[in-house]
C-alpha cells in the first residue's frame, strides 16, 4: 500500500499524537510505502527527510500557542497528492481537514478527541470549527479512537455510525521494559511526564505536597507554557526544595525516572488515552489519575487510583500515600506492532 499520514508535528516534536504517528509510520513502513505530511511552523527542520523508512515531508505552518497548525502550503499540496490510503491526525488541528483534499482509495481519520478546548478561548474556536470537522469525519471510511470513552464522545457529538469507529489504543514499545530495573529505592517521589499545561492538573499535586511526608519529592518532566505558574507556586508554598524539573531527558533517563518513582500521578481534566500511564504501569510504578475523560478506564484500584474532579488535596495525600509501597503489575498494554497491526487492518476494511 502507497499510504500517506497527515498530522500537525512530526518528530523530532515530542507529545502524544507525534509519539502515535511515528510509532506506527515506522512500523508499517516495514511492509508499505509510507509518507508524512507535517507542518513545521519553527522553519528549522528539513523540509524533506526520510526517517527510519518513512518519507517525512515538512511544510510551512502557523501555530499560535503551539496549536492549530495551519499550513495553507500544505492544503494546496494535497490538492494533486494521489494515494492508496490517506490517515489524518487529531481533530483539534486542521490538518485534519485539508487531508481530505487528497485523492486517495481510502480516508481514515484518528481524532484524538478531548471534546473541550484546553482553555475558554480555545474551546469556543472548536465549536466555531465543528461544522469542518463534522466534514472530514462524515467523508471518512473508518474513524479510530484510542479509548472507549473516545468512542463515546464521537457517537454523541458527530452522530457516526458506531460500526464506523474502531477502537485502537496507542501503544508503547514493550521490549523496553523488559530488562528495566523496577526495584523502588528508599527515596520517596512522585513523578508526572507531560506537556506543562493548566488542564494536566500539576498544580494540585504541588499544592497536596504539604501534606505528605517532608521526605516525599515531586519530579515534573515536561515543558510548556505553565511551567513559570508551576515554578512560582512551589516557590510561594516554600517547596522548591521538594519540586525537581526536567525536560529533554533522554530516552533512558525517563525509563529510569518511571522505574524509580514510587508513585505516578496525573490529573488531567482531558485526555483521549495517556501513553505516560502505561508507561509508567510497564515500569511497575502505581498511578493516580484524575477519574476523568479515558483515564477513569486506567482505574482498578490495584495497579490505579482515582480522584474526582475538583481534586482534593487532603485525599490526594492520602491516594499517595496508599500507593507509595505498592507494586503496579498484571495491567493489559499494547505494544506499537500490535497497534500498527491493527491499524493496517482498518486499512484493508
């Protein structure tokens, strides 16, 4: 199959939809002609490269606070681009929408979806984009969700088929896991890995901190732009010396970090799956997430806790403390070659 995937970064960018795409476009590059479309709005990357086997083409975008992406470049190329199959990512970038100009014998979309925008201003632009993303959802062959809940949203807000959307969680890569050092030493951490954003929820764990023990740590890896509110809260509440931050670890370092923490914590008010829980399940570490969105499907109280929204950081506490000491293990995840033969499937549907 000649396929083409559509999506608003690429790697070298960092986050979840980019982690999903590379995953699987390096994996079916294996067997199939795979090509990316992408926008680049920093203007530093190559515009052409082939990456691990897949043809990565790059083109000039406009993301104001690192969203939308929009690439008029890019829906002009479209227009003349022929393909077996064209897959578009994420249904809160317009990348999305422009891929369905291509010429192609299928369209598959994964959304991605959170239903709401991050912020007030963000969440009214996606209802003033609704009736284009009801567009290139109604055209599209099959629609991929990562979770149920995912699934749920898209049958109450776009009113599909149910038998048009299939359920495909993202994965990770299993191998890595397997010689990892999972023992917990005596040093007490929380840790959270992800973009810095108001919506993730890193403040209440910042804010629970004074009631746990003074020997518990926070270790926040991540960037974006909530990480100076972060940093001023933990100054202000007199933890600086408890609040660590890393960003552009490598790829051993945040093993190890997932390895050593003694508990895992995120508190999302929106996400469509979470590829740093199971990470963090695959490195034996216990979570606690917001019981919201497709985390509450991470819930068993065993491997995974949950805390409804607005958190509470007296319980918070002690959801850590019931966790520290505990041992993750027996949780169902999905390795990338599983998903990307999965989604092959969907492609020959």
């Amino acid at each position: 199959m000649n396929i083409l995937q559509v999506c608003p970064k690429y790697y070298p960018s960092i986050g979840g939809v980019e982690e999903h795409v590379r995953n699987v476009c390096e994996r079916l590059a294996r067997s199939h002609s795979v090509t990316v479309f992408t926008t680049d709005p920093s203007g530093r990357l190559p515009q052409q490269e082939t990456i691990n086997g897949v043809a990565v083409r790059r083109f000039k975008g406009f993301s104001p606070s690192d969203s939308y992406h929009l690439s008029l470049e890019m829906s002009r190329e479209l227009k003349s681009a022929e393909f077996d199959i064209v897959h578009g990512h994420s249904y809160h970038a317009l990348p999305l929408y422009f891929a369905r100009h291509a010429k192609r014998k299928r369209f598959v979309v994964t959304t991605y979806y959170h239903g709401h925008g991050s912020t007030s201003f963000r969440d009214f632009l996606i209802r003033l984009y609704k009736p284009m993303g009801r567009k290139a959802l109604e055209e599209a062959d099959r629609v991929i969700a990562l979770s149920n809940h995912e699934k749920r949203l898209l049958l109450q807000d776009f009113r599909i088929e149910p038998d048009r959307v299939i359920v495909i969680p993202s994965g990770i890569d299993l191998s890595e896991f397997e010689n990892l050092n999972k023992e917990k030493g005596s040093e007490k951490t929380i840790l959270y890995v992800g973009r810095l954003e108001e919506y993730k929820g890193v403040q209440h764990i910042i804010r629970a901190l004074p009631g746990l023990d003074s020997a518990v740590k926070l270790e926040i890896v991540g960037k974006g732009p909530f990480k100076p509110h972060l940093e001023s809260l933990a100054e202000n509440l007199g933890l600086w010396d408890r609040v660590h931050f890393y960003q552009d670890l490598s790829r051993k370092e945040l093993l190890d970090m997932y390895a050593s923490a003694s508990v895992f914590v995120l508190l999302s008010q929106y996400e469509s799956y979470s590829i740093a829980v199971a990470e963090a399940l695959a490195a034996g570490t216990p979570c606690i997430v917001a019981d919201t969105s497709a985390l509450s499907e991470w819930i068993d109280n065993r491997n995974c806790f949950g805390i409804d929204y607005p958190v509470d950081r007296d319980q918070l506490a002690r959801l850590v403390n019931r966790a520290i000491g505990t041992r993750a293990g027996d949780v169902k995840l999905f390795d990338w070659d599983e998903v990307a033969t999965e989604t092959a499937r969907v492609y020959q549907l």
